[in-house]
C-alpha cells in the first residue's frame, strides 16, 4: 500500500464524515428548530370603567400560536398595578409602581394547537377612590419560554365629567 492509497483512504473518510456531520446540523438546525420552536402571539389591552362610583379595569388577553406545532401552557399570570407620582418642574420621573393584584389566567386551557387563538377577559375591582392610570401585564410561559404583554388603562372621565354637569345645572 502506498501512500498514495493511504492519502485517498483518508479522504473518503474525511469526506464521509463531513456528509454525517453537515446532515445532522442541517437536521436539527431546519426540522427540529423550526417545528418545536414555540411561536406565540400574545397581546394585550386595557381600559378602565367607573360606574355608580366603583373603578374597574376591564383587561383582554389574547394569546395565538403562530407556529406549526402544539405548546404545552405552563403558566399564565396577569398582575395589575397602580402607577402614581408628582410632576416636578423640569423633571421627567418615572411613576411610582403600587402592585394591586396578581392572578391565574387563561386557566381552562393547558395547550394551545397550532393556528388556534386564545382570548380572555378579566374584569377587577380598583380599591375605593383610586383615580389612577393600572398597568396591566401578561405572562405566560410556555417549554420554559415566556412571553409577555403590557397594557395601560388611564381613568375613565366618563362619570367624572357627567357628575360636573350635573353640578353645573
């Protein structure tokens, strides 16, 4: 055996295990990233309403897959907050974040399939006399990924500017 048999051996060696090797990169980087790689959608809106001088905040959370697979929904929270402070001259400031109330969502559902759209609405009593814009945030976590989606809800002035007609009358 010379060396050139020795040199062309090698090389289809080489060559034989490059292929191996770039077919399972190929696998796993365009079959398996793509498919199992969760795809969700999630938004969210809010407003709040003031009736008969009790404040709510009415939230929708809508929760879609994009993807083409089946995600398992580990955990899904909605925590409102209260944002307050003072204007200061020539200041910009950032509100004050008052934590008012944390709960479970989306809780009839433990899986979203592919194409499918969650949506939910969750309405919350704001404390006696708050006059407040809430922050509103969704999260959900899904194979160890999250997801999350913020909404502002400012005070409804309906009530408030209906009550100064009726003073001004």
């Amino acid at each position: 055996m010379d060396t050139r048999d020795v040199v062309d051996i090698v090389s289809k060696i080489v060559t034989a295990l490059a292929t191996i090797l770039a077919g399972g990169w190929a696998f796993f980087r365009f079959v398996k990233g793509r498919v199992f790689k969760p795809r969700l959608t999630l938004t969210a809106s809010a407003r709040q309403l003031r009736i008969q001088g009790t404040a709510y905040v009415l939230s929708t959370i809508q929760l879609s897959n994009v993807g083409l697979s089946k995600f398992d929904i580990d955990k899904a929270t909605l925590r409102v907050c209260s944002l307050s402070g003072e204007a200061g001259a020539d200041l910009v400031t950032v509100p004050d974040v008052v934590w008012l109330k944390t709960s479970g969502v989306l809780l009839a559902h433990t899986w979203i399939e592919s194409g499918e759209v969650l949506s939910e609405e969750n309405l919350l009593i704001l404390p006696l006399g708050h006059r407040f814009p809430v922050l509103v945030n969704c999260r959900v976590v899904s194979q160890g990924v999250s997801f999350t989606a913020t909404a502002i809800a400012v005070p409804s002035d309906t009530e408030a500017s209906n009550e100064g007609k009726r003073e001004s009358l």
